[in-house]
C-alpha cells in the first residue's frame, strides 16, 4: 500500500503532492483567528515566493497584502458572512488581486470557518490558489468607475456616516471641463468622448489612494476627501487643476487646450447629508464657470439672520462661550503599541450650546473660529484648561493642538509663555501639537518658535503629518519629538498597498530622526497589528479609546468683553 504522503501513476513512479500542488499553484493554510497565527503548507513558499514574514505568520497581516478594491480579503469574507456555524464549519470564498512583494497576482481563496464557544470565527482552514498575473489596467480601474448620481449621494453618505463620528471631515471635489460644449462643436463627439477620457486618466495619476474619484453625469467628476484639513482643501484642487491644464489632449481630429473647474464642499461645516453636501459642491462649480478663474471654489453656509439680530452672530456667540464657561475639553487615550497602556491623552476642544446642552466638536468650530480670528483665545483657554487638569492630577499627560493663526499671533505664545512659567513641573506633561501645514510658511521662523516652546518645558508633536508637503531638509531642523501620521493614510492599510508603503516609509524617518510615533484612527485590530510590526511607538482611534467630555476645575476664568 503506498504511503500517503506520496501519489503512483501509472507508470509506477511516485509523486510528492507538494510538487502536485506547486504545479497548479494551490497551497493549503490553517488560520487560528483567536490568535491570529497563521501556517502554511510545506510548499507556501514555492507558491507565494518571499514575502513578508509577519504576512506569513499572522493573518491580518496577510490580508494587508491584498490590493484595494480588488475583493474582499480572506478576513473580509469570514466576518462579513450572515451565516452562523452549526458544528460542520461556513464554507467562505473570495477572489482578489494580491501583491507578493511586487508580483500581483489574481487569487482564489476558499476554506471553512469554524465558531469558537462566543459563536463568533476562531479557526480557518482552507486553500489559496493563484490564477494568473493581474493586468495593470486592471488594478487602475478599481476606485474610478462610473456612477450616476443617486449612487454617488449614497456613497458620500456613506463616507459621512463613517468619518464625521470620528471627528474626520469629508470633503466633496466637483470638476468639470471648461467650454465642453465649444469643444464639442470644434472636434465632434467622438474627439470629445477622448477628452474626457484622457482627463479622467489625468485626474486618476494624481488621486491618492485614500481619496475616490468618480466619473458621473457625463463630463462631471467627483473627488472624494477623507480627512483633508480645511487648509489643504485649495491645494488639493489646484493639483487636479494643474494635471488637467499641463499639456494638450491629442483626438483623432486635432489638439485640444482643456482646462477644469472645481467647486467644493466640507463636512461638517455644511451639513452631514450627502445630497446637501454634493449639491453645495455643484453650486460652488457654477460660480466657478461664471467666475473665469483657475481655482476651486468653496461653498460657505448661508447665515441666517433676522432683522436686528446682530447680537447674535456668531462672534457674539463664541465671546459668550467662553465668558459663559461652556468651553470644554475632550480626552481622548494615546496608548503604547505594545502594552496598550495610556502613554497621554489629546485634549478636544468643545464648545456646548447653552439651549440644548449639546456639544460642538473642535472640527466643526476651528475653520470658522480661524476665518473669524477668534481662535487664538480658544487656543488659549484650552491651554489654560490643561494646565489646570495636570496640576490637578500628578499623572496625567495631555497634548494641545494650536492653530496655525495662533502659532502665527505673538499674544498666543505670550500666553503659553505665562502659563507655563508658573508651571514648569506641569509643562514637562503638556505636548504641544502643530499640523503639518503649518511648518510650511516660514519654516525658518515656526523652528525657532518650536524651538522657545521646548525652552519651556513642553514637548513637541507635528499632527497630521504626511497630509502636507514639509520637505525633509525643513523637518530635520524642526525639535520634534513625535510624528502623528495622518489617519487617512492608516485608515485603509488592509486594502491599500500605496498606504501601506507611505506609512512604512515615514516610521522609518521618523527612526532616521530619532523621534516618535503616533497612528492616528486606528479603528481595528489589523490596523494594529500591522503598526505594531512597523515600529509604531503609540496608536490613537477608537480601537483604544474614544473622546469623552470632561468638567472643568472650578476656576472662573477672566471674562471677554463683547462688544
């Protein structure tokens, strides 16, 4: 009787079923979900080739691997399924494009999921199989197809139900060709269905992977952005405007000059409703046409206002805010990668509404507290409030974020000044966070700044970092002393091999400098356990902890006047 690790054909030779397996490029895996311990067939690396150790070794570290948009992940194909295991296992199946270490390749991955004693997933096992090579026009096209619009209302409601929860606004780009109807009585139909298309190829080369281009009504485009600071929002369309207008368009029936108009739309600033946010969006564009300029415009809320109701505007409103004592602070935990243990918290600025006793979140308030220039006392009351709460708890360790206009107004760093003298033991607890964008005007000046700053005690944390364009000979001189990555780059790691490469690199720098890290909106354990392996220092998200208001101490802070 032959030995069951061994195969007889006819011709009484014996065959390995390892090789039997390689040949048709199928290996067999078992996955403990509970522990994330992922094994392999003895023939995996005749297989899959040399990837990444963590993505041999744990499983949503290999589904890290899998190409956005291309399928759901193995992970994504078990915790998706409505099926419940009655004893005998739910059979799962997916297919998706996997990148293994630069050679994409289409997979078939099918198996069988069994319940732990929660009835939720606690082992897999099953088999991968790679069909073929995926095509580069393949990979393009995930992210930028066609839709019309109701689909894209519902994806931008989508998008709005994920993120505004979370503190992350959500912008809505709308771009259209300029005198496409010229274009089209110049060239013909056919040399105008080349234009779009090439503008579409234009607009699809300079799109990150965490924005989402659609095509919809005809020669119109929608670019969705997921955390995009307010101050990004112009830089970003001028990108898609200059890609568009850098060189001619070639038809078959001449040389085309083509040139995009944009408007935009930011949530929460103008609602939390997707039909509402894109029809600002398409507002905005048509002042845009009639304005003959070559940047985006954005749309602003519509104030309301009665007749002799200037008492009420909003400046009144902020001043009595503050003078009212309803300004507030929202921590939210920074915790070792490791350990998990709280490393310090971030202070929130929120602000309540004296009718209902409901709070507004800092990224509702900032950009018209910034417009306004009113945000460097807000900046200064939240810094008043943090040395109140380190002095009051000998542990704690907070972090303050401080608006470009204040790092910019002299009477801002005055105040940091005198409330941090008087501190100094509470000042080694207190991290001062500036965004990227920031550094980017007069770096020179903000270093020296920075510089004044860590004289008094405090450290330093650029937030948002990667979201700008701080070149590298700049952030070197910069006395930083932790990098917080942009959560729009770590959202999407499991899908994202372009994100998953950008936040490599910029822990690596960030080692190159000698300093700290922190991912922002870690929202899941994968998202962890890859950061982990990275050598992320710190994670922040709702994974570890969300922002929960505080009371203040009792102290009665000095009054403003309002008039």
């Amino acid at each position: 009787m032959p030995s069951p690790s061994i195969f007889s054909f006819q011709n009484g030779s014996p065959v390995d079923p390892r090789s039997i397996l390689s040949s048709i490029g199928e290996v067999v895996y078992g996955w403990d979900i509970q522990s994330d311990a992922l094994s392999w067939g003895p023939n995996a690396r005749e297989v899959l080739g040399v990837i990444p150790e963590p993505a041999m070794q744990r499983g949503l570290a290999f589904a890290g691997l899998v190409e956005p948009g291309s399928g759901p992940s193995r992970y994504d194909a078990i915790f998706c399924s409505s099926e419940h295991d009655t004893g005998d296992g739910v059979i799962y199946r997916t297919r998706y494009a996997i990148d293994l270490a630069g050679r994409k390749m289409w997979a078939e991955d099918t198996g069988r999921w069994f319940a732990g004693s929660d009835g939720y997933p606690a082992s897999a096992r099953g088999v991968l199989r790679l069909e073929r090579a995926a095509r580069a026009d393949e990979l393009e096209q995930f992210g930028s197809e066609l839709c019309d619009r109701p689909a894209l209302v519902e994806r931008i409601g989508m998008a709005l139900q994920e993120h505004l929860p979370a503190e992350r606004p959500v912008v809505v780009l709308v771009a259209a060709i300029d005198e496409l109807a010229r274009l089209n009585d110049d060239f013909g139909h056919e040399a105008t269905d080349e234009i779009i298309g090439t503008v579409h190829e234009r607009l699809r080369s300079v799109t990150r992977r965490r924005d989402h281009l659609v095509r919809y009504a005809g020669n119109s485009f929608a670019i969705l952005l997921v955390g995009c600071p307010p101050e990004q929002v112009e830089p970003a369309a001028r990108r898609f405007i200059k890609v568009v207008a850098q060189s001619a368009i070639e038809t078959s029936r001449g040389i085309a000059l083509v040139r995009l108009r944009v408007g935009a739309a930011s949530a929460p600033e103008l609602g939390s409703h997707g039909g509402a946010l894109l029809a600002a969006a398409e507002g905005a564009l048509a002042s845009a046409r009639a304005g003959a300029i070559d940047t985006a415009v954005m749309a602003r809320p519509q104030p309301r206002r009665s007749p002799g109701s200037e008492q009420t505007g909003f400046d009144v409103q902020a001043i009595a805010a503050l003078n009212d004592r309803r300004v507030r602070l929202a921590l939210q935990p920074v915790v070792r990668t490791h350990s998990r243990e709280v490393a310090f918290h971030e202070a929130l600025l929120r602000v309540g509404q004296s009718e209902t006793g409901l709070y507004f979140a800092s990224a509702e308030l900032i950009p018209m507290l910034e417009r306004r220039g009113l945000v460097r006392l807000f900046d200064q009351r939240v810094l008043e409030l943090a040395i109140e709460m380190l002095g009051a708890d000998p542990n704690l360790t907070l972090s303050v974020n401080v608006s470009p206009r204040s790092l910019h107004d002299p009477e801002w760093f005055d105040a940091f000044v005198a409330c941090t003298a008087a501190a100094r033991g509470k000042a080694s607890r207190l991290i001062v966070e500036i965004t990227e964008t920031a550094t980017i005007e007069n770096p020179g000046r903000i270093a020296r700044l920075l510089g004044r700053i860590k004289e008094q005690g405090a450290r330093i944390a650029i937030d948002d970092f990667g979201a700008g364009h701080t070149s590298l000979r700049h952030l070197r001189a910069f006395p930083i002393d932790i990098l917080k990555i942009d959560g729009a780059f770590t959202q999407n790691l499991r899908r994202s091999t372009d994100d998953r490469f950008y936040v490599r690199t910029l822990v690596e720098l960030a080692g190159h400098l000698g300093v700290e890290t922190v991912a922002e909106w870690v929202d899941d354990e994968m998202q962890a356990s890859m950061l982990r392996d990275w050598g992320v220092t710190y994670l922040q998200g709702h994974l570890v902890g969300r922002a929960e208001t505080v009371e203040p101490l009792q102290a009665a802070p000095r009054r403003l006047a309002t008039g």
